[in-house]
C-alpha cells in the first residue's frame, strides 16, 4: 500500500515558518567585519560606498516582529514621527541604538520595542538573527527576527512613532513585490530597495532588511 505523501506546511504559517528559520538564522549575535560585503544601504550602488567615512559604526538592534495570526502571518512595522532628526516620517521596525545596560542585541531590540510601541516582551519570541546590516547613517543593525503572539496591546511613544500596522509577509516575500527606485545623493544616483504596500511606501534600512530575509530565508 502506497503511503500518502507528507506536505510540508506553507512557509507562511507559523509551523512553516519556524520549520523554515531552524538552522537559518545565526542562533548568536553575528559578528561584524567592516571589510567583509555585509547587507548595506550601498547593496544596489556599491560605487558609492568609498565616500563613507573609515570611521566606528554605533551598534543598533531592531526586532523584525512576526504576528502568528491563525490564518497569516503579519509583520509588524511603524510609522515614524515627522519631526525626528533622523528617518522622519519613515517606515521602520521597533528598535534603535543598543545600550551599555543592554545584554545584547535581543535585549536591546525587545527594549526599544517596549519604549517605542509598548510592545509587551511576554508576547515575543526571538528565533534568530539576520546578516548585521550597516547604514549610510552610521549605524550597525542587528536584525533579531521573533514571532509575536496575538492578542498583544500597543501604546506609541507619540514622540517617535505617529502609528503602528501590519503587513502580510507573504507580500513582502514576494519578489513580484520588490522594486528598485533611486534618489540623487552627494551629486550621484543611489538606488534602493523599496516595497510600496498600498498607501505605504516601505524603502531604505526597512526594505533593505526585508531584501536581506528574502534572501536568507525565500529565495530559490
């Protein structure tokens, strides 16, 4: 009697997913070479990474939250305020820089997840880290990927974010969904990763990062 063929749970439910991440994602804080190619705000125009300055990178760490909904899976972004010195009014992930009171980086980003949007930490699970991600603005990132409970309850900083949303992971896995745009910078033409989501406009470290998770985790 022929046995019936197991079928693997899609990627985009949580069993799919945590199938997909085990063995994917560094289990320990990655280290970071700042000669080595590494994720950047430079990946689509590596001309320009000579004019950045040979100088120490500050550390940053941000939580890349996946809601298990029953029936999706959701990633959980927020709009920053228009008034802040730096990515004013753009779309971002909870986290920022990493403390000296810090443990580390999962540390870091469930802390400013919590200041940020009142992300309760009980509600988190940290599966894992992405490749560290470095920024025209001098910063590191440590990308720290968690699946999110439902049933959460949010309270924004109105300081630093005006809103909070959700957007299908599936979508923003979908390469169909991926673009390229450009802006002049310093005299040049850089290009980067964007990812408009219906009134949305996902672009720069967010979609960068997105980039970076569709690389490790979904492409072929």
């Amino acid at each position: 009697m022929q046995q019936p063929k197991l079928v693997s749970p899609s990627p985009f439910s949580e069993p799919g997913f945590r199938d997909l991440v085990s063995g994917a994602l560094s289990p320990t804080q990655p280290q970071f070479d700042p000669d080595s190619e590494t994720p950047s705000d430079y990946d689509l125009t590596p001309e320009l990474i000579p004019t950045l300055a040979r100088t120490p990178l500050a550390p940053a760490a941000v939580l890349v939250p996946i809601v298990t909904h029953d029936n999706v899976l959701t990633i959980l972004l927020t709009q920053r305020t228009a008034h802040l010195k730096r990515h004013a009014g753009q779309i971002a992930f909870p986290g920022g820089r990493i403390e000296t009171t810090d443990k580390d980086p999962v540390a870091a980003a469930l802390r400013e997840s919590q200041e940020e949007i009142g992300l309760d930490p009980s509600f988190v699970e940290p599966m894992g880290y992405l490749d560290v991600y470095r920024t025209q603005t001098g910063f590191r990132i440590y990308p720290v990927v968690a699946l999110v409970s439902p049933g959460f309850t949010l309270t924004l900083d109105p300081r630093e974010v005006d809103e909070a949303f959700e957007v299908p992971l599936a979508f923003l896995m979908d390469v169909a969904n991926h673009q390229t745009a450009s802006r002049q910078w310093l005299g040049a033409e850089r290009r980067f990763h964007a990812m408009p989501f219906e009134q949305r406009y996902i672009w720069g470290v967010t979609a960068g990062i997105l980039k970076n998770m569709h690389r490790r985790l979904f492409a072929e």
